[in-house]
C-alpha cells in the first residue's frame, strides 16, 4: 500500500493551519512589517526542498516553503480583514 499521497495530504493541511495562524497572529503584533521573514524562510524551505533527496522531505519542504510565500499575501489582506473589524486590532500598536 502506497501512503506517500496521503502523508502529503496531512503535510499541506497541517502547513495551511499553521500558515493561517501565523498570519492571524503575526498581523496581530507585527502588523505587515514582517512580510521579509516569510519571504526568506519561505525560499530557503523551497531551496531545501530542491536539495533533498528523500521525495516525502523534498515535497514536505516544498509544500511549507510556498505556503509561507503565500502567506505573504493573506498578511496583506489580513491587514484589510482587521481595517474593515472582522479580527481585533492590536491597541498597542496605534494604527502602524
């Protein structure tokens, strides 16, 4: 029986789940500003991804690599999501 389908399955639902939360909560106390990091970490787990030789770890690597990338994204609309009041703002940060 083949699982590889399956273990990748679980590999991008769990890499969209902690991709959202991450959104969520970086929006929250960083606003858009942190945008960078995702962009880094995001293309360093794409160049790993192309550098292993194991075919689980290289799509896993790749699966999480462009789930931060499109992270990226959804910070942006997050910031726009919390403007119109569909999540809290973040008093402490006065509006940056």
């Amino acid at each position: 029986m083949n699982v590889y389908g399956l273990m990748l399955g679980a590999t991008v639902l769990l890499a969209i789940g902690f991709c959202h939360l991450l959104v969520m909560k970086g929006e929250y106390y960083w606003g858009t500003r942190w945008w960078p990091v995702l962009l880094f970490v995001g293309s360093l787990f794409i160049l790993i991804s192309v550098l292993v030789d194991d075919k689980f770890l290289s799509g896993s690597f790749g699966i999480i690599g462009f789930c931060l990338l499109w992270s990226i994204y959804e910070l942006f609309k997050q910031k726009e999501r919390v403007r119109k009041g569909w999540f809290p703002k973040n008093p402490k940060r006065d509006g940056k």
